[in-house]
C-alpha cells in the first residue's frame, strides 16, 4: 500500500500516528497532510515536478478512454476535470448510460464541448487505434506481467512530446478487467483512501 512515510519519515512527525489516521482517529488531517506534503515535495521529485509541468509537457492531445462508464454524472465530471486540465479528447467504451443527458452536461459545467465531442466506440482496441502508449488505471494488487506504479513514475513516459498516448479507466463498479489491461504497456495505481470500498 501507498504510504507516504515511506517518502519521508518527517511526515510522520507532522500527521502525528499515521497508522491511527488511516483507522479513523483523523483521516481529514491524514488527507490535508497528504496534498500539502506532495505540494511542498514536488520539486525533490523530478518526475512529478516534470509531468506537472505544462511547460514541458503539451498535453492536450493526449486521451482519456472511459470504458463502459455507468454514470452520467461521472462523464460529467471527467469532461470537467479534462476541460481544467486543457484535455479534449475523450473515447467512451461501450457506456452503460448516456454520456449526453441533462445530468452530465450539468456537472460538466463548462466542460460541455469535451461531452459532446467525445467519441463512442464498442470496444477498447477501436479507442485505442492510433496510440502509440497506454497507461491503465486499477486499484487492485494483481499477478500481472508488468509492474503496477505510482502515477509520477509512469506519467512522463505517457506524456513524452511527439507521441500519441492515452490513459484508460474501468467501470466504476469493477475497474478493468485482466483481458483490458492488456491492452496497455503500463499500469498505474493512484493512491486513494485504503478503506473506500473497491
């Protein structure tokens, strides 16, 4: 599991017992500690200072595949998250909803345009054809070929300039199957809170 008093013991010191912030003493504190703690760290790591970079990194023709995406307040909300972020390109796999419902545009804000052009394909190599690299997202420790990393090791990889790339997501309910995980060269496992029902 991610720990971030395996980066730096010193944060222990500041959160107080880690392990009794996991267990519910006080998350919101372990939590706070954690953003502030990656927002003053950045710059030590080059990795996540480099991805986090928009001058060195134009991400904007990079993709964002949802496969077979359950809500359409979800979509909404990554066709958000995507227009912050100076992303546009979005593939849906299969969607198990209707990515264009009132519910959708309405939590897309003004992430709208990023709804209306995503793409709807049947299938993950049809949303795939053209990229060159791949990273799939699990939360799951899985006997997989490849090595399951932190985002800040495997993003600059994506995100090299020149190259046509794209991040792929599960269902909410399950995540993504072994059969679609092979279909990328890399995976990734974002650090989220251990006890949020998977």
């Amino acid at each position: 599991k991610y720990s971030l008093s395996q980066q730096d013991p010193r944060l222990l010191g500041e959160v107080g017992d880690l392990r009794q912030a996991r267990e519910g003493v006080d998350k919101r504190l372990y939590l706070s500690r954690k953003v502030r703690y990656l927002s003053e760290n950045k710059n030590k790591d080059g990795n996540l200072a480099d991805y986090l970079s928009a001058d060195k990194y134009d991400i904007s023709e990079y993709t964002i595949i949802l496969v077979e995406p359950a809500g359409a307040l979800n979509v909404g909300s990554v066709a958000r998250v995507m227009k912050n972020m100076g992303l546009h390109q979005l593939w849906l796999v299969n969607p198990h909803c209707n990515p264009r419902a009132s519910e959708a545009r309405q939590m897309a804000v003004h992430g709208v345009d990023v709804l209306e052009s995503a793409q709807q394909v049947a299938t993950l190599p049809e949303a795939l054809q053209g990229c060159q690299r791949a990273i799939a997202t699990t939360a799951r420790t899985r006997h997989l070929p490849t090595t399951l990393e932190p985002p800040r090791l495997a993003l600059p990889w994506l995100l090299e300039n020149n190259i046509t790339s794209a991040l792929i997501f599960g269902p909410e309910d399950r995540g993504l199957s072994n059969d679609e995980l092979n279909y990328a060269q890399r995976f990734v496992c974002i650090p989220a809170n251990p006890e949020y029902p998977r």
